[in-house]
C-alpha cells in the first residue's frame, strides 16, 4: 500500500509539473506577444515623431517666405509713396507756375500731370488695398501657422510621454520574465 500511495504522489507531481511548465509557456508566449506589441508601438510612435519633426519644420519655413514677401510688399509700397510724392511736388510746382504764366504749353503740362498724378494715386489706391489684403492673409496664415506649432509641439511631447511611458512598461514586462524564468530554473533545479 506505501508503493501504490508513493507511484499516486509521483502521477500526480509529474501531472502538475507538466501544468506548470504549459502555464509558464503560455505566460511566457503571452509576454512576448505584449513585447513585440510594444516594440511596435514604439517604432510606430518614432515614425510619427519624426514626421511632427518634419511639420513643424516645413511651417516655420513657410512663415519666413511670407514675413519675406510682406517686407517687399512694404517696400513697393514706400516706393510708390514716394512717387507719389514727387509727382505731387511737382504738380505744385506745375500749378504755382501756371498761375504766374497761362501759356498754352503749361496748361497742357499741368494736365499731363494732373492725368499722371490720378494715374499714381490709383496705383498706390491699388497696392495699397492688395497690401492691405495681402497683410490680412499673412496675418491669418502666421496665426494659423503658430497655432499648428503650437499643436504639433503639444502632440509631439504626448508622443514622447507615451514614448516614454511604453518603454518603462517594456522594462518592467522584461524584469517579470527574467524573474519567473530564474524562479521557473529554481524550482526545476530544486526537483
């Protein structure tokens, strides 16, 4: 009776060895399924970290060309004001001399000038109002330029604290595998 008792402990040890060492298979597939998930993740969240990198990059690029383009907006438009003023200067000139001599030659110059002036005060009418507009868009885009940054800043920091935060959880799932692969060996040494 002590044999038979002894052969049942030893089928019975032997059926819970092999279920533990299938339980352990299965956690230890398991764990390496939430692994390589992980790796995957962060690659995934690299890739997109990069990209934000690149976004950013392209928007601050395009908000220099624009600040470039409204500085010679601005010039053109000193310059015409310029013009404008010469002619302006001019026409005085023009009229004070008419009044003094009322030859035909004159008034036929003061008109020229006259229709000169109109034609200037309607160029700079024109550059002024496409200024205006063009002043209005970039002022819409660098707005909208900055609040891109601003969001693609904020997601890239997400994306790191995520970054981050996945790979201290891969350092934990590594340091329980090693612990119960080390447990696992101890115990099968300890049999």
């Amino acid at each position: 009776m002590n044999f038979r008792t002894k052969t049942k402990e030893l089928v019975v040890a032997e059926a819970d060895s092999s279920s533990l060492s299938n339980l352990f298979n299965e956690l230890h597939i398991e764990q390496e399924k939430q692994l390589q998930s992980l790796r995957t993740r962060l690659d995934q969240l690299e890739f997109e970290l990069e990209n934000k990198e690149k976004e950013v990059n392209v928007a601050e690029g395009n908000n220099d060309v624009l600040r470039n383009l409204y500085g010679g907006l601005l010039e053109e438009n000193q310059s015409l004001k310029s013009q404008l003023q010469s002619y302006d200067n001019k026409f005085k000139q023009l009229e004070s001399e008419i009044e003094k001599k009322t030859e035909f030659d004159h008034v036929c110059e003061l008109q020229f000038w006259k229709a000169t002036l109109s034609q200037v005060e309607y160029e700079l009418r024109t550059k002024t109002e496409e200024l205006d507009v063009a002043e209005a868009n970039i002022t819409s885009i660098e707005t909208e330029t900055e609040a891109n940054i601003i969001y693609l800043k904020e997601d890239l920091e997400d994306d790191i604290l995520e970054y981050d935060q996945l790979l201290e959880e891969t350092k934990i799932l590594r340091s329980q595998l090693e612990r119960e692969i080390v447990t696992d060996s101890q115990d099968s040494q300890q049999d």
